[in-house]
C-alpha cells in the first residue's frame, strides 16, 4: 500500500492527465518499477536468472526495459515509457523523470561500471541517450534528442548530438567559449565557432578602416 501511495502522489504530481488515482494502474511506470523492486531483490541476493524473468515480463508487458541490477531511487517517474532502457550498473537518484525512448546505456562491453549514474531531480527528454559510466549532475535537464557521451553538472541544460552545456545555472552560456575540443568532439559547432571569429576579425578590421578613412577626410578637410 506505501508504494502505490508513494506512486499515486509521483504520478500527479508530474502528470496532468491523470484525474482519478485509480488510473494510476493504467500506467506502464507503475507496474515497470514495482517489477524492478521485486526484481531488483532477487539480483542482490544472486538469483539472477529469475531477476531477469521478471523484467523480461515487465519489459513484454510495458515496453520499458530495466535490469535487475540498475539502483533506482525514490520518485522515479517513465511517462509513457515506451522504448526506455535502462542498464544493469545504472545508479538513478530521487524524483528523475524519464521520457519515452530513453536510453541509459553503455558505450561497449567494457566491464564493471558502463552505465551512467542520474543524479537527483533529473529531467530527461523523449528520445535522449545517455551513453558511458559518467554523471549526470543534480537538477539537470537533458533535452529530447540529445546525445550525452560526458558529464553534465549540476543545474545544467544538455542540448544537441553530441550534447553539449547551454545553460548553468540559469545562465546562458556561450558554446565557442566552452567548447572542449577533447571531451565533446562536435565538429559542426566547431565549424560555426571559428566562422564566427572570422566575422568578429573582419567587422574590428571593418571598423579599423572606418575610422582611419573618416581620420583621413578630417585631414583634407584641415
């Protein structure tokens, strides 16, 4: 009974939609943690094949895929859910909100920690990816689409292929100037940034040649 409290109270406080707490058993979120609860018990006391049953149950019946192995905190919320993936090392904190075709996954089969760890109050859009054994920094948001192959800190905005830092915060940040070349190869923006200093030289040139010609004609005029 604690648990479906606890998800009725998630569930309206992050969805509209919802009129009636009843309808929180229609909500694939619902039932996709509760299975991961019971699965995620067995995993820890090594009964790994019947972990991976029940979410492979969960996974047929709600389209949301979650090892046994992930740590999940409390206030987890998959709206809609479909398409999410969740790996076995993954770490998520309290209150996250995830959207459909998420993925938290790995980027090889590298061995121990391959997945990403979410910290608390996390937002991630439809459709991100989330891929590596980094951190994903308290109150950040992560917009649909993005492709996150770093760490994001805390109260960030995370936007684009690869992701890259647009906000920190509450403050805009400029992409030419934190752009690292090493970490976060983005070539497009790369591009964009060194066009954009060749406008910034050539209009102080521009301006530099003004001046000179307007010194010039005040000569003359002399």
């Amino acid at each position: 009974m604690r648990f479906i409290k606890e998800e009725i109270k998630v569930i309206r406080e992050r969805d509209p939609a919802i009129k009636k707490n009843i309808e929180i058993f229609l909500y694939p979120s619902f039932y996709a943690i509760l299975f991961h609860r019971v699965a995620h018990k067995l995993y820890k006391r090594k009964w790994y094949f019947l972990a991976r049953f029940i979410s492979q149950i969960s996974r047929w019946l709600t389209g949301i895929e979650i090892h046994p192995g992930a740590k999940i905190g409390k206030g987890l919320f998959i709206d809609h859910g479909i398409g999410v993936v969740i790996g076995e090392t993954c770490e998520i904190g309290d209150n996250v909100t995830i959207y459909q075709g998420v993925t938290l996954g790995g980027t090889g089969k590298e061995k121990g920690k391959r997945h990403p760890t979410i910290g608390n109050n996390v937002m991630i859009g439809a459709g991100a990816k989330i891929l590596g054994p980094f951190k994903i920094g308290d109150n950040a948001r992560i917009g649909s689409g993005t492709v996150v192959l770093s760490e994001v800190p805390p109260n960030s905005t995370c936007v684009g292929v690869p992701g890259r830092i647009v906000k920190r915060d509450d403050k805009k940040i400029d992409p030419c100037k934190s752009l690292d070349q090493i970490k976060l190869p983005d070539p497009i923006q790369m591009e964009i940034c060194k066009l954009r200093r060749k406008i910034e030289i050539l209009e102080e040139k521009l301006a530099q040649l003004e001046k000179n010609s307007k010194g010039s004609e005040k000569n003359e005029n002399l």
